[in-house]
C-alpha cells in the first residue's frame, strides 16, 4: 500500500561521480523527475504481475533502459530515491522486495476451528511430483529470486534451495542423501540452477556437481539398515552421470546478448578471475537479477515441465479438487 509520511524533493538534477578501485570512471547526470517516472514504470509492471521486484533488479532495469550508469554510487543513489518516493507516498511500500534476511517471521495460528478448518482447504496439496520418473531441485544463487522462483516450484512441488557463495560440505550432504534416497529407488535425479555469470557463480556449477557425484561414486554406507524401501544394490560409478545431472539454465551468454543484460565489472580479486577471462574471452561479468522475471520463470517453467509427465501432473491437480471440494462439503455439515 502506498502511506505518505512527510514531502521530500521530487525533482532536480542529479550528478554522480562514479569511481571503480578509488579512480573516477565517469560521471552519471540526470534528472530526477526522470529517475522516477522510471521506477514507477518498472515497479508498477512487477506488481501486475505479482511481484515485488528488488532493488538490484530495479537498478538493472534502469541500467538498460541507459537511464543509469553500472557503478556503485548511482545504485546507492537510487535507493535514496526509492525511499523518496515511499515516503512522499508515491510508490507503493511493497512494490521493493525486502531482504529474507530482515523479514518478519512468527508462527503460524488461526481465530479458531473454523478459521482451520477453511485454512485447510486453501493449503491442502497432494505431492505434485508423485509417479514421476525424475526427482527434480532447484537451486539458485540468490535470495532476492525466492518469491518469483516460488511461482513456479510452488506449482510443481518442487525443491527450492538457496546457496548464497560456495555451499557448505554440510549442504552438499543433505543435497547428497535427498539425491541418493531417489536413486536407489530407480528416479534419476535432476538438479535445475540458477546464478550469476560471473567467476564464482559458473564454478558452482562444477563444484555442486563435483563434489555431490563425489559423495554417490564413493558412499560406503549400507542405507537399507535405516530404511528398508533403499535398494543399495546400485553401482554409481556406472550410473553416474545419467542419474545425476546439474542443469545450468541461467545465466549464459546466449542470455547475456539476447536480452542486452547490463554487465558489470569481475571481480580481479577472485582467485578464479584468470580462469573466466579465458575461457570467456572478456572480464565483464553479469548478475542473473537483470534477467526479467517473466523471461525467468517461463524458462525454469519450461525445464520443468520437460523434465515431467503432465497427464501425471494434471491427474493429481484433479485429485486435489475434488477432495477440497469434499472437505468444504463436510465443513459445512458442521
């Protein structure tokens, strides 16, 4: 909802030295007026699709329309604008995705038997992935990416995991044991990613696929002792790759020129920047955000969905309607 607090400045030039390692590279000049009339554009499209864009995501919006240079000060910049227009009442105060990080978060409840009892209906789901042949996760690099992600995991009864940097050995083990339950039951497992193009987020890729078929060609542990539906029996060395299998699907190159992403600098400090200028041929990097939520969710949607039985699928969506619909008829015999 929009909620004025008090008139700030909506209007006037702005000028921004922007600097890369301390040394000015440019220097950013516009007009605020102009600045807005663009956020407002671009926020008011997110939300009728129903999302909250963030402001990473806004910035490289703004960043392709050449309204707004790719260095640190004009990002900062906009932020200030961005409150401006919040608190001005101008933009609407969901119309910024907040950080996961600092969301509120409180236990769920209900005003009584038949608040819960209707709460029941609206998020009753059966397992939307049942029968299928293949045992499919998402992972993406950022956080900011959840709730446009979730459109479509949510849809599919998909895995959703968030690996912000190099995961954990400890993430790649649980990734492992989900992994390795599905396979020994005869369902080749199929990990969708999701990250930036740039020399950290690329080596992800080989590092998830890496070290998690590391831990399937080597596993020394019986798992039928802890449950009896595993067939240990399989011989992963020999199943490897055809049952697990890392699917990058954004971001590329092919992406990057397609859809004219905005790039950014890599970083020189990365111990992996020499590896990426070579085998890219260039050290400009680009963050899978500027990526248009459309254009990312019809994608993931797609990989999915080629991944699945839709008959399966819309059997189960079926399912799930009639048996609302007998769960509201027996809601209102009470």
């Amino acid at each position: 909802m929009k909620e004025k607090f008090e008139d700030r400045l909506m209007k006037g030039k702005i000028r921004i030295t922007c600097k890369k390692e301390g040394k000015k590279v440019g220097v950013w000049e516009a007009r605020k007026e102009d600045i807005i009339e663009a956020i407002m554009e671009v926020t008011a499209a997110e939300m009728q699709r129903g999302f909250s864009i963030s402001l990473r995501g806004l910035f490289y919006k703004l960043v392709s329309q050449n309204l707004i240079l790719n260095y640190l000060e004009p990002y900062q910049k906009l932020s200030s604008i961005v409150d401006d227009c919040k608190y001005s009442g101008l933009l609407d105060w969901n119309a910024i995705k907040v950080d996961g990080a600092r969301d509120m978060r409180i236990d769920y409840s209900v005003d009584g038997i038949p608040d819960a009892l209707n709460d029941t209906i609206t998020q009753y789901k059966l397992n939307r992935q049942e029968g299928q042949s293949n045992y499919i996760e998402v992972w993406c690099e950022k956080e900011t990416l959840v709730d446009i992600l979730r459109r479509v995991t949510d849809k599919y009864h998909i895995p959703l995991c968030i690996v912000k940097g190099r995961n954990s050995s400890s993430a790649i083990y649980k990734g492992y044991q989900r992994f390795r339950e599905e396979i020994d039951t005869g369902r080749p497992a199929k990990l969708i990613y999701i990250g930036d193009h740039d020399p950290s987020g690329l080596d992800m890729i080989r590092d998830i696929e890496q070290r998690t078929a590391f831990m399937l060609k080597n596993s020394r542990v019986d798992y039928s002792r802890y449950n009896a539906s595993y067939n240990s029996t399989l011989e992963y060395k020999t199943l490897l790759p055809e049952y697990f299998e890392v699917m990058p699907i954004a971001l590329t190159m092919y992406q990057v020129k397609r859809y004219n992403l905005p790039d950014n600098y890599a970083k020189e400090s990365d111990k992996l920047f020499n590896w990426y200028v070579q085998t890219y041929k260039t050290d400009k990097s680009w963050e899978v955000d500027a990526l248009d939520s459309s254009v990312l969710t019809k994608l993931l949607e797609k990989t999915i969905t080629g991944l699945m039985d839709e008959d399966l699928y819309e059997n189960i969506l079926q399912r799930e309607a009639e048996d609302k619909a007998k769960l509201a008829a027996f809601i209102n015999t009470m």
